[in-house]
C-alpha cells in the first residue's frame, strides 16, 4: 500500500510499504477513510534526524475494518470506526480510571497517513459509528475524525480544568487544538472565554466556536491584556494548547490565585517555573496531558452526529494521500490551519 | 514587649521591642498564648542575611484580643482567638472562594514568636474559641495552636489532592507538616498511607497518625520501594511536605497515572521537570500552596474542641519566650519536631 514517511526536516515522501497485516489476535486492520495532519506532527517536520529508513506518520483515523483477529470482540469486517490516536485494552485499572493513554497495554498510533492500520487491542480501542459508512453523511467525517484527537484533546483540557459554568476561561494558542479548546469550553458553559492568536482567519473561527474575546498581543503584553480584560484577578482557567515555554509561562501570567492551567500542547521543555513566584504562591494547579480520547468518545459522539457541534471546521484544506507532503507544507507554512487527508 | 528577632544564620535573639499598637481601624491586638517554631522558619536560620536591625520572627499563634480597631466587628477584648498564618478580610472574590492566603488585602504574619502581636484585617481574620479561654483545656491549646498552620497545611496537602476513600496517598516527609498530611489523609478516608520518612520517632507518631506502611529509602530506592508497594502503579495522591526539589522529584517518581501531586513543603527552587518525562506523559496534576488555613478553620476546629483528632502531638518540646533561641537550635539539629512557645 502507500503510506507517508518522514525522512528528515521538511522531508515526508509517499511510498509503497507493505501491507498492515493481523499478527496478534486482539488486532485488526482498519482501511483508512480520512486521516490528517496534526500540529504535533510539525514538531518532528522541523527537527528529526534524517534517516533513509524513514518515520511512518499519522496518528489520527476514521476507517472500515478489514479484518480482525481472533480475539477481538464486538467488532466485525465492514464495520465504520473511529480510532483514538492511541490504542488501549480499555479494561485495565488505568483504563477505567480514564487514563487510557497510560494503559500498559497500550500505545501511540503513528502510521495513520496511509491506506490502512494495523490496530493493537482493536476491542478495547476503536468506537463503532452508529448507522455504518451507508448511515452516515460524509459531511460528516471531518468532525468525526476530530473524536480521534483534536477536538477531544481540547475537550479534555476544559475536563482537566474544571470548565464549568461561571467560569473565566483563557484559550493559548489559535492552532486547531486551541479552538477546540474553545468549542469545548462553550459546551461546557464556559461564560466567558479568551482567546490568545494573532491568526485573524482562526480567532475569527474562534469568535464562531464561542470565545468571547481575543487577544492578539503575545508575552507581558499579552498577560497584561488578559488581566485588564478579567477585572486585574486573571483568569479562573487556562487552557495551554501550544506547547513552547513561553505559552506556559503566559499561562501562569493570566490564571487567577487558586485556579488551573491545563496543558493539551505536548510541551517541547521538561524544565520550567513551578516554584512560590510561578504556581506555588498562588495555590495553582497544573494538570493536563495527553487526552486519553476514549474515554470520551462515546459521550461526544451523539453531538457530533445530531449535528450539535461541528468541530470539523477546523479542517480548511481536503488533500489525496500522495499529497500529504504537500498538507505538511502548507501546515508548517500557517497556510492552512488541518488538512484533511481522503486516501 | 519581648520577642525574638532573627539577625543572621544561627543567630535568634529575644529582645525588647516597641509593644503592638492598633493601627488602622480594622487592626487588633492579640495577647500572645501560645506560639511555635515552624519548619518553614529554618529555611531563613541557615540562609538569612545577616542584619544588625533583626528581623522579628513566627507567624502561628493562638491568644486573647487585648484591643480592637474602631472597624472591627464580632470581635472584644477578652476573645479567645486563633489566627490563620495570613490575615485576610475574608470577604472578597478570592477570599470567597476559599484562597485567603491570596487575598489583595492580605499579607503573612512575621512576628508571632512575641507577647503580643498586631492583627490587620481582624475581623475576617481571626477565628473565636466557643468557650472562651477559661472554657477549654489548657491541654487542647497545643492542638488548638495546629489550626493556625501546620495541621491545616497538611490538610490543605490532602484536600487540593482530592483524598478519598479508596485512594493511596504516599506522604513526602516526616516533619510537623507531613506528620499533619498523615493525619489529614486519615480523616478524609484513605486506606492506605505510604510515610516517606527516615527518624524512628517521628513515623510511629505518623503510624498512630494512620500511615499504613513507612518507607525510609530516599531517591530511586525509595521510588522503587512505593511502587512495589502499590504494586507497581504508584500512588493515586502524593502529598509532598518537604519542599526540596529531590523531595518533588520523589514525588513524581511515586504518583501513578492520572494521579495528583500536592506540595506543601514551600519550594526552594523555582524550576522543575514538569515535561512529557514527569508530569505531561501521564497527566499529573501538580496542585497545592500556602494553605488558605481560614478556608477550613471553622470546619475542622470541634474535631479538635471534642478529641477527634489531637493533632498537637506534633509538639514534642515547649519553652518560654527567652528560649526561643534554643527551640531554633533544637529544629534545626532534628533533636525537637517541633516546638511550642509558652510566652
């Protein structure tokens, strides 16, 4: 099959690779129906090392199973499937918890980005779509495949931080994981919302997904915007979706003594402020990671068919799986926002 | 008046100091019953500046109102009052949602080791005895005292930690503070308490305090030896008393995934891992602060008032005001937990 690879900074090629097959019984193999591009997958389009083997890449899916071994239950050839972009047995203690993303079973996809995936711990993993590929309109897939992690990462920020009615929310970063931040807040009655970008196209989808307010200027200006917009408290939550230490350092600029900074940007730091001046003087809370998305699958995906929400407006550009290199492009460029990949 | 000044590392004097006056109208003046060392207090007696002026010391105590500001309401001379660590008016936003020790008009105490001391912002600050001073046993004082700081700071640790039944807490420390995160974490309902400590006499107090397992290793040993005990998947809370960066360290060595980091033990670093390594990857929450101890002050204090609970056994020594020097010398070389002062 083809498949995308990553060989080097700004270097993906579409090749012939062989195909995904079953080689445990709780796997299957999913034909990819849409994938796409996320911005995580720009950090490693700027700074791996490059290699002659390459990197398959992609975590993010909606497909129809080919094929399943023969300890997968509850799943069947044909069946219309939404992958989170990390598979999981869902039965662990960690599991249940809802931290799937820690199951010791489980795992990052990362060979999204071609026509087909094998899928470890397909039962516990992948969320079958009510009605199947004939049921569903194909309108809707874009929103259907921001459940395998870009709008549920947002959504599990405003978990993680405690959105909730009443509540100043403070959105970092205008990519689409912030403006699922954004969608996500407002569902979860979020008053008041911030929006911290400079990208006039996507503060304007963000405007749309509910923020109330946007702040275009960046560092101590940009907290200090912040706190004059909140009345000089700062704000009751923030949500991170950036990952560069300057967005965690404007994080604890504008969040109010006693409030959460969630963090969903996968931090490109280890090290950073958390002592009296920063976090501990305040009493803040830091939380957040990556969005075990299954946990939250099932609930968000009523929302999704019946139209109430439609995250997949983050997607501003459809690209052919041999164009992928070109959506990387056109990502790491800003010009577009997600793409969408239709195999 | 008397009271103790620090003037360098080491060097504590008492000395002759102007008495306290009411100055403002919502001040008071309290008559110092009881007052005590802090651990937080060593950190300034092996690192302070030396200074000739001295700067007066301690900020918990428990005593009577001798005078009260023409503003000040529900309070009269002859109360027997508790006061919080932090004074605060206990009326605004961040007081209201139980963060006093961020309050605008606030501030630390930082003259408590004294016969008297001056009280900003009384009325939302200090906290009445029912009783009266001639109601309540002298012995419950030392109990009484631990509602000023320390016990409410470990209770603080084992709040913002989300302690419950059915968790495992592990506790950093065996000081006054993480004796008090033992006892606190009994109380809300852990099963298991894993004390973190090395001084014999200071874990079977934390044993009778309900700790469930005492582990004496430090750094990867001691992570090794948690894990073991939680088989494997570390601690759901992990309440950090201590303050040192190895002591966080330790904690996110021992907290399981999902799982939540509370600190206490004020931070002697600013920064810290907090990347995908140690926090993100398996979506720690790191929470905690100088404890709101007015938050819960009112809450906890009949579990005192009837026997409940007898926290003050965290004092294990008590001087008169001209020792205060020794009680100092006592903490700092670990021959004294904590000390009480009888001024």
């Amino acid at each position: 099959m083809r498949a995308a690879l990553m060989h080097g900074p700004g270097d993906v090629r579409v090749q012939d690779v062989p195909d995904p097959e079953v080689q445990e019984p709780t796997d299957a193999v999913v034909r990819v129906v849409r994938a796409c591009v996320c911005g995580s997958d720009l950090h490693p389009y700027r700074s791996t090392e490059p290699s002659e083997q390459g990197q398959p890449m992609g975590h993010e899916f909606i497909g129809v199973v080919e094929e399943t071994g023969s300890a997968v239950t509850g799943l069947a050839a044909g069946d219309f499937v939404i992958s989170p972009f990390a598979f999981s047995d869902n039965t662990c203690d960690l599991c249940r918890d809802g931290f799937q993303t820690a199951c010791p079973r489980g795992g990052f996809f990362s060979a999204a980005q071609a026509e087909a995936v094998r899928v470890p711990q397909a039962a516990g993993t992948l969320v079958k779509v009510p009605g199947g590929l004939a049921g569903v309109d194909e309108a809707l897939y874009p929103s259907l495949l921001t459940l395998s992690d870009v709008y549920l990462t947002g959504y599990h920020a405003a978990v993680t931080g405690g959105v909730q009615a009443g509540r100043t929310v403070t959105v970092i970063g205008d990519g689409a994981v912030g403006l699922s931040a954004v969608l996500a807040a407002k569902q979860r009655g979020a008053e008041r919302i911030v929006l911290m970008g400079r990208h006039r196209a996507r503060t304007d989808l963000g405007r749309e997904f509910g923020a109330t307010d946007v702040v275009a200027e960046r560092g101590e200006e940009g907290v200090a915007k912040v706190l004059e917009l909140t009345g000089g408290q700062g704000s009751h939550v923030v949500l991170e979706a950036v990952g560069h230490r300057p967005a965690y350092e404007q994080a604890y600029g504008v969040v109010r003594a006693g409030g959460v900074i969630s963090r969903v940007g996968v931090p490109q730091y280890e090290e950073a402020p958390i002592g009296f001046a920063s976090l501990f003087g305040k009493n803040i809370t830091l939380t957040g990671g990556p969005a075990p998305v299954r946990a939250y699958l099932e609930q968000v995906l009523p929302d999704v068919l019946d139209g109430t929400i439609d995250p997949g407006r983050v997607f501003d550009r459809t690209v052919g799986l041999e164009e992928v290199p070109e959506a990387y492009r056109a990502m790491d460029a800003r010009e577009a926002l997600k793409v969408l990949v239709r195999p």
